[in-house]
C-alpha cells in the first residue's frame, strides 16, 4: 500500500477500497474504515487459506 486509497494485499488476500464507502471492503460486504484492522483482517484470512486450503475439483 503506497498510497492511503489503495488495496490491501497480504499473500493471496486482496481488500479492495472503496471510494463511496471510505473503506475497506471484506468478502462479505462488510467495510472497515480503519486501514490497520483492515489490514490485521487480511492478515488472518490470509493465515486461515493457508491453514485451511480450498480444495477444487475437476469437473
């Protein structure tokens, strides 16, 4: 993060910003105007994908 309205991005996690909303916006909707608990929020969906993988199947 270079600039103060940029994307959050830890590994494979990306919250990307909102102008409307003055925030952060989560997988579910949810906006955290606070850019260190934004980024705290990555942090630990980022360790729970690694902990946690997603399977995908071939079809």
């Amino acid at each position: 993060m270079k600039h103060k309205k940029d994307s959050i991005r830890v590994g494979e996690v990306t919250l990307p910003y909102s102008v409307n909303a003055r925030g952060w916006r989560t997988p579910n909707n949810r906006i955290i105007q606070n850019p260190l608990k934004a980024q705290r929020y990555a942090e630990v969906m980022n360790d729970a994908l690694k902990s946690n993988p997603i399977k995908v199947r071939a079809a």
